[in-house]
C-alpha cells in the first residue's frame, strides 16, 4: 500500500496520552485539487492532512496514523532508550519557515471572529400604548412645533414618570422624534 504523502496544516505541539494511545478525531475534509484529504486531530494545536487518492479504508487510516508518531512528554516512568531517541529527534530536526512564526496571530483572530459570530443581540422592547400616550402629552409643544426636545426636557419627563425607568434619553428623545415624522 503506497502512503500518502503528508502537510502540515499547523504547527504542532507535542501532545501526551495516557498509555501512550492517542485520541484522534478523523474527519473527512473537502475535496481539494482532485485529492480527498483526511484530517487528524490530535489535540486542539496539531493538524495533519493527509492526501488520499480515491476511498479511503480502514487500512489505510491505519497507515497514516503510524507514519504519526507523537512525542509523549511529562511521562513519569521513561526508560533511558525512550529519552535518547528524543534528543536524537531534536539534533535531526530542522523547523521550516512556516514553522517559525507564532500561532498566536491566529489564535487571536480566531477568537476575535468567533466573539463577534456569537455577539448576543440586544433586546428590543417596544413601547406600550401607555408610554406612548404619556409622551404625546408631555410633548405635544414639540409635536406640533416639529421639533425634537433637548435632554432636560426628556429628564424632566423620565424623573417625573417611573414608567421611563429603563428607558434612556435617547431613546425618549428618538421616539418624539419618531413621533413627529408619523
């Protein structure tokens, strides 16, 4: 079985499981340039895609992820032939340019654009029939003049009715102003 070649979609991280087995999340991704890829997670910072011609088995799966072999840290029983074949890897291995930059950009902006999709709406209350009544009398002068009131007319009219508790001025003063229009 020939053994798809493998990219990097992140910098990875070493990751430690217990046992040494790994907890991995397949997914199928899109297909991309004619090729399907599978998507190894595993944990949150390491990627890998993995290019796959045609259906991808089980057998195959099986392939890749043993050409992966995740260094296991901050176990506490190592043996002394564990620890040297890491310093070896660290003597071997040589970062690319992607790999120097910082994933912490990314991050950052990923958090960014995931707050502003889950940004909570405000809560739009509408205007009773009694608040509005209120404010045609208290301001019927500036009604019938097209005129917007100024801010102490509409603290005056919000300190004197308890019913514009939870209204600000602004929103007094805007729906005068709507008020005229209509």
């Amino acid at each position: 079985m020939e053994l798809p070649t493998t990219t990097r979609t992140k910098k990875p991280l070493p990751a430690t499981y217990p046992i040494s087995r790994w907890q991995i999340d397949l997914k199928k991704m899109p297909c991309y340039k004619g090729f399907n890829y599978v998507c190894n997670i595993l944990d949150c910072y390491s990627r890998f895609a993995f290019r796959a011609e045609g259906q991808v088995t089980s057998r195959c799966v099986i392939v890749l992820l043993s050409s992966i072999n995740p260094r296991p840290e901050g176990r506490v029983t190592r043996s002394r032939k564990f620890e040297d074949n890491d310093s070896e890897i660290d003597k071997n291995y040589q970062p690319t340019e992607n790999e120097d930059e910082s994933d912490e950009s990314e991050e950052d902006e990923y958090n960014s654009k995931f707050k502003k999709l889950n940004k909570k709406k405000a809560e739009r209350r509408r205007w009773t029939r009694e608040e509005q009544n209120i404010l045609k009398l208290e301001f019927n002068n500036f009604i019938r003049m097209k005129k917007i009131p100024r801010n102490s007319d509409a603290l005056r009219v919000k300190q004197k009715h308890a019913i514009f508790s939870e209204r600000s001025i602004h929103q007094i003063k805007s729906k005068v102003q709507h008020l005229i229009r209509c």
